[in-house]
C-alpha cells in the first residue's frame, strides 16, 4: 500500500476497459479507476463490468469507472489555486495527485491530446522523497504512425516531465495481435512504449 491508501492505476481512454479490467483481476491489492469522457463509453464500462466482472466490485472499492476530460487540464486551469471547478472534481474523485500509475493505448491522435502532459503532472503522486520505493508513472502505448507524437512529447518536457520511448520489436506476439485486431493500421504498422515520470529531459531508445 501507498501510506494509507490502494496503489492506484488510471486507465485513460478506457473503451472496453480491457487493460484496467485485467490489472485489476490480476492485482488484488490495486485500486483501479476506468475512465472516459464519452458519456457512451462510460456508461459500457459500467455495463462490461455488471455482466462479466462483478466480482470485481466490492466493498474494498477497488474498481470504478469515472469521466476524465483531457480538455479541462488546461495550463491556466493548472495554474489556479485554489483548484478550479474543472479540476476540483478529480480531487474530489480522489485522483488529483494520488495516482501511481497512468495506463493508456492509443490516446494521442489529436490537438487536443496534448494537454496529456497536464494530465500526467495533475494526478500522478508525488515520487517517495527519500527516493526509495515506487517511482509514480505513466506508460503509453502508442502506434508509431500517428502525426502528433512530437508535439505530445514536446509537451511533456514543457511540463516538466521525463519520457523515456522504447520501441517494441515488430516480432513482438503483441504487435502482431494489434495489426489483426484494426487493419487501418496497416500490416507495417510500429509501436512504441511512453514512460513518463516527474523530473526535466526526455530520451529515446529503441
């Protein structure tokens, strides 16, 4: 546990919820949040979750589903104190600055995704401040082909934040499972890994 409290994971971009639903059967001791800003799709997780995870949802509160909204993380809306309207809700939802970590797939695609970086720099918790023990993070999963990555990880660095890329080897089972599942992608279709963390450059690897 972190202090008091479940670890968190966010999911953002929910859609099925997929990638949430399986960290949560997989690891008991997390708390773990779903999320979308299409009333539709919000309202599909709470129905994917009543007909094949009702387990899931106990006492312990560790899965829920909540509205999450790039565009209310504006840089002014950051920079209020106290919090704005936008941004109280996610304090009062328990996500503003406790969020361990932040998963994502394909959430970059357009202008309005940048405001991604304020999102990370929002809700992830503050990193243990003797250094030891679980460094909060985010980590993207996210097709190489789309037009607006550079300006995202521009951003990340504008806001402070670290994002190591990582390039995932089109061998990778994985890769091969994506090209079938959306042919728009195309059979050459690449991806990448985004981790983000709080601290001041970001690098590339593959």
């Amino acid at each position: 546990e972190v202090g008091a409290r479940r670890p968190r994971l966010l999911e953002l971009g929910s859609g099925l919820g997929v990638a949430g639903l399986a960290a949560a059967a997989a690891f008991p001791s997390l708390h773990v949040t779903l999320s979308d800003y299409d009333p539709a799709v919000l309202h599909n997780l709470h129905e994917n979750i009543r007909l094949n995870f009702p387990s899931l949802v106990d006492q312990d509160q560790r899965l829920d589903v909540t509205p999450v909204d790039f565009r209310d993380f504006t840089k002014a809306a950051a920079a209020t104190q106290p919090l704005s309207p936008e941004l109280q809700k996610y304090e009062d939802a328990g996500l503003y600055g406790q969020v361990d970590m932040i998963i994502g797939a394909d959430v970059v695609y357009d202008t309005g995704h940048n405001q991604l970086a304020q999102v990370c720099l929002s809700l992830l918790a503050q990193p243990p401040e003797d250094g030891k023990g679980w460094r909060p993070c985010a980590v993207f999963l996210l097709p190489d082909g789309r037009p607006r990555l550079r300006d995202f990880v521009n951003e990340l660095v504008r806001a402070g934040l670290t994002c190591r890329i990582e390039r995932i080897l089109p061998s990778c089972p994985m890769v091969r499972r994506l090209r079938q599942a959306r042919e728009g992608w195309g059979a050459g279709a690449s991806f990448s890994l985004y981790f983000v963390t709080r601290a001041e450059s970001c690098e590339s690897s593959t």
